[in-house]
C-alpha cells in the first residue's frame, strides 16, 4: 500500500509515559506547526496519576482550519512499549510509525501496511548524557529534533520557541537545542525525508488566538466584575481559580496601595466554597466558584438555598466522567441534567454552553451579569475538552463602555422615598422582584433571607397561595431568562433538509467537519447549535420543521435530549440520540457516520426508536 501523502493535513498521535516529562515537547511540537501559519487541535490524554500510567497528546493539524478530532492516525509516535499494540492498531493503512529502535523488535510486532521510521533515541541519549533525568528528558526533545526533519518543519521556528521557554537560562537553552540538533542530525542521515505527510508554510492561523478554556473563563470573570473566588481543587476546573488568582494579581491590585481588591479562598470542600460564594453573592459581591461533577453533587442544597433565597451565584462546571469519581482526566458532557435541576424539590437552574475558549471568556463574563438580573444561579458548562486543552478561537473581545448589569436593586433614595420594597413581590410581571444590599438604609429595605417558604414581603409564612405565589414567580422568572441568555446559532443545509441534528459545547468543531463530510455524501442536515438553557422557543420551532432530529453529545443517557423532551414535551421518537462517551472528545468521522447510516437505511429519512440509536461507549 502507498505512503499517506498529504500536506497541512493529517494526525500525529505521541504515545508517551505520564511524568516522564513529554507534555512540554509535545506541546512545542504543536505550537511549531502553528507558527508555520498552519491550524492545529492539540488534546492531551492523559491519566488520573502523578507519573507511571500511560499518556497521548494528539495533534490535528489541518490547513482548513477543522479542530474537532477527526478519527485515526497517520504518524503515530510510539514511545511507550506498554501500549505499543493499541497504538500500532490506530495508524490508517498507509500511514507511519515512529519508534525507539534502540531495542530490536521481531517482525511480528510490526504492520506491512505501515512505514517504519526507528530513531535509536536511548542508545543516542546514553552516549552523550550522563545523568538519568537528562536521559529521560531530552529523549523528548530529540524526537522533536527527528519529526521536524521528517515532516519540514522549519528548525528555525522551534529554536525561536526554546528561546523563548528558557529566556534567561541559558544552560538548559543550550541543552535543549543541543538535543533538538542530534534528533535532526540522526534523521538527516538515516531516514529518507521529507515524509508523505509534511508541514508548508501557510497564512492560515490569521488573528486568532491559542488559549485554554479555563484561563479564558478566569478572564471572563475578570472582565465581568468578579471580586470573590471560592473553590476547592478538582480535576478538570483548579486551573480555573488557578488563572484568576494570576489575573487577579495584574488586575485587581490598587497600584498606589498595593491592596488587593479580591479574595481568594481554598475552601476545605465543595460545601464549604459554594457556601462562601452564596454569602458573597448576598452581599452584593459578584462571586463564583469553579468546580467538576463531583462538586456539584456536594453544593446541591446550597445552590438550592441559593435558588429559592434568589441570591446571585456563577458556577464554573468543567465537566468530567461520572459516576462517582467517574473518569477524572477524561472529558464528558455528563453534568446537564444534574445542573438544570440541581437540588431538591422544584428547581430550574440557567445554563451556559460554550462551545470554545472565546465563547468560555464571553459567557463567564456573561453569566455573573445574569446571576445578578435575575438573582439566580448560573452554570457554565464547559468540560475537560474546551477547558484543559489549548485550541484556536477568535480574539477575545470587551466594549470598554460596557456597564455591569446588576438588576434590580434599590437604592438608598428610592427606600428614602417611600418606594414600596416587598424583597419577593413581582412588581412589573417578569418573575425579577427587587433586592437591597446589606447597609443601604438604617431602617428600610431589611428583610430576612430564609431557605423556608416566606410571603412577598419576606416575611415567614407556610400558607400554600405564599408558595404558590413564590414558585409560580420563580418559574415565571425563568421564562424570563430565555430572551436573555445566549441564543441558538443555526445552519441551513445546502439543500432542503428533512431532518435537523441539535448539538452544543465541545462537540461543535467536530460537527463542523461531520455536516461538511455528510454533505459531501448527498445526505443534507439542517443543525442548531444550543447556547443556553432555558431554551428559546425557536428550538421548538426548528423541531417541529423536521422529520426527524439528531440529538449529538456526549454522555450515555441523552441528558439534552431527556432536556428537551422534558421542556417541549416532545415525542421521543423524532429525537434520535447520537452518543458517544467513551472519555474521549467526540470525531467528526463518529458523527457522520451515525447520521448517514441512520439515514441512508431509512431510505433519506431517519427514524427515530428511542434512546441508543447511535452509540459508542467503554
């Protein structure tokens, strides 16, 4: 079989050993090729463990710019022997293999339909290090050396990068490159190259930006006003409160007294945090908390305390796999149904779903807006894909004029006035009542918050029309919510299309690439992408306009289908389910070819039979 050939196209996948200190090559391998001008997607997959377990960083590079996963690899770095058959397994026919040819293997261990490329790394690091640790660590290094031979990529880019890693070490710059020159030198002499698949300089990047969806919601709140941070450490979200605190230090520190005008605070559980922030919050502070599955199945009778006392709360939810401790280090959507409903008795919470870095800076910054307009909780649901992985994304953006909305608050005039202030009377029929911050006037405009049933006027009282009254205006006020929160972004099929696909979050870039790749096939798919729960009336509408909808995301058990199912009071059956959630970021190539089997054995219409009707899992 032929060699893959392909330029700016294709996937390396780096097989690796956790702690062995390959993330940081891997990453200035990606980080090379983008500054060649070519897109790339880089996803690390790595273990819940501190060092031992197996690793991958897997790097899209695509000059058209598609950054969702594609599905199977062209050039696997296999350097970690414990996966070494899993590994050889992903590699397309056609593609290459790059290994450690210090130690013989036997034939068997091969494939006939792949090229082989062996670089004796160790036995070249043994020869010219002394100290185990710089064995280890410029083994990596070395590689990189050898791929950008292979693959054109320029050396004067990865020097430039080192440059700028170790600025001001001049040692350990010279080691590196050092390393990086015994790895081109090596496959300068001993291996034909270029490759089938190379890099060619491209002006394809433009102005966007390479950022991590945590370090973007930590600005967002930044920019949105946030002054308080309560959290506790879990995987995927720390480096969220992580990104604040460094922001904090630049932004939020008086320049003439050198005070800080923020408060951090590592809370000694996920209880404790989100009660931090709810206080916070009912002190007219713009709060937050950045946390995982796991911790907000802990916060659920503060959040709803804090739904029902209508205090302003943003939590940051960085989603993981679950049950329990689920996956930890493996990315799902696997929180909706827990956040739209989180707590206790009758609850209806607002969620956000970004789909990318610029969209985490913009709904962070969003929703504390919205947690004080409507004096409510507000998710933002992102997830270990968007959060931990750097991506491509459009220059974040800010209106310097912009003006926080803090709602309905009154002042200490209008009390003074004589304004009539009942804390939980709907005064103009949007659900929103009027609240006061702590102080604002010595005799009026007090009340006492409670988690028990009150009447308008706060005052407590178990008489079921003062529920009622409360919990009509509460769902009233949700209602409310749906013409501000984020709206649905739709796309019409080239064609008329009989049936539609809903999607949201991180599976957006790889259903990108999946309509472009159906519509190529003749199968044409109208898609609406949600933004935001509650959802708009136009999700219904873009519905009832279909046959039939596919309903793509990842986690088992459908949660945004069972959402909207819930919400619309739907027929099931014309929402079928695509599925994947195996802890993985879903494929483009997973997604068209759920949707066009479906349709094509459907004869062009899809039906629907419940949930399962694709899936991928384990």
């Amino acid at each position: 079989m032929a060699p893959i050939s392909a330029v700016n196209d294709f996937v390396v996948k780096f097989a690796n050993v956790n702690g062995s200190g390959s993330a940081s090559a891997n990453e200035l391998f990606a980080k090379a090729i983008l500054r060649m001008g070519v897109p790339v997607s880089p996803r690390n997959i790595f273990p819940s463990n501190i060092q031992g377990l197996p690793t991958w960083y897997e790097v899209r590079v695509n000059a058209r710019g598609w950054l969702g996963r594609r599905g199977g690899v062209d050039l696997m770095v296999a350097m970690n022997p414990q996966t070494w058959d899993g590994d050889l397994k992903e590699i397309e026919p056609g593609g290459y293999l790059f290994y450690d040819s210090t130690k013989p293997l036997p034939k068997s261990k091969f494939r006939d339909d792949v090229t082989v490329l062996g670089v004796p790394l160790t036995d070249i690091c043994n020869r010219t290090y002394s100290e185990a640790r710089q064995r280890q660590l410029f083994k990596n290094i070395m590689y990189i050396g050898a791929l950008s031979v292979l693959l054109d990529i320029e050396p004067a880019v990865v020097e430039t990068l080192l440059a700028e890693q170790y600025k001001g070490k001049e040692k350990l710059l010279d080691a590196n490159k050092q390393a990086f020159h015994l790895g081109r030198d090596y496959a300068t002499e001993h291996l034909a190259h270029p490759l089938g698949v190379r890099v060619e300089r491209a002006d394809a990047v433009g102005e966007r930006i390479f950022v991590d969806g945590n370090a973007a919601a930590a600005l967002g709140c930044i920019y949105g006003g946030a002054t308080v941070c309560a959290w506790y450490p879990i995987t995927p979200s720390s480096s969220v409160a992580e990104a604040f605190q460094k922001y904090c230090m630049k932004y939020r520190v008086d320049a003439q007294t050198g005070t800080n005008k923020f408060a951090i605070i590592q809370a000694e559980d996920e209880i404790a945090s989100i009660g931090m922030v709810v206080g916070a919050g009912w002190n007219g502070a713009r709060a937050f908390t950045a946390t995982s599955g796991p911790g907000v199945s802990l916060m659920t009778e503060f959040i709803g305390l804090a739904y029902f006392a209508e205090i302003p709360v943003t939590i940051i939810d960085v989603q993981r796999g679950g049950p329990s401790t689920g996956m930890p280090t493996r990315t799902q959507q696997s929180d909706v149904l827990a956040c739209a409903y989180a707590s206790h008795g009758d609850t209806k919470h607002v969620l956000l779903f970004p789909e990318d870095p610029a969209e985490c800076f913009e709904f962070s910054a969003a929703a504390l807006d919205l947690a004080d307009r409507l004096q409510t909780p507000v998710f933002v649901l992102t997830d270990l894909d968007i959060g931990m992985n750097q991506r491509l994304c459009e220059p974040f953006r800010w209106d310097d004029a912009r003006e926080y909305d803090r709602g309905k608050v009154m002042t200490h005039a209008e009390l003074e006035a004589g304004k009539d202030f009942g804390r939980y009377k709907d005064v103009d029929g949007d659900g929103v009542p009027y609240r006061t911050y702590p102080g604002t006037h010595p005799t009026r405009g007090s009340y006492f918050t409670r988690g028990t049933s009150r009447d308008p006027y706060a005052r407590y009282s178990e008489r079921g029309p003062d529920y009622i009254y409360n919990m009509e205006r509460l769902l009233n006020k949700f209602d409310t919510a749906r013409s501000l929160v984020p709206q649905p972004v739709a796309r019409a099929a080239k064609q008329k299309a009989r049936c539609g696909a809903l999607y949201y979050g991180s599976t957006s870039p790889a259903m990108a690439e999946a309509i472009d790749a159906l519509e190529r096939e003749g199968v044409h798919l109208d898609t609406l992408r949600l933004r935001a729960f509650p959802f708009p009336e136009s999700v219904r509408e873009f519905i009832d306009a279909h046959d039939t909808v596919f309903v793509v995301e990842q986690n088992r058990d459908a949660q945004l289908r069972s959402l909207v199912v819930n919400e619309f009071g739907i027929d099931p059956a014309r929402l079928v389910p695509v599925l994947h959630y195996d802890g993985t970021p879903i494929t483009a190539r997973f997604i068209a070819r759920a949707i066009s089997e479906r349709v094509r054995s459907a004869g062009g219409r899809a039906q629907g039979n419940g949930v399962g009707a694709a899936r991928v899992g384990g």
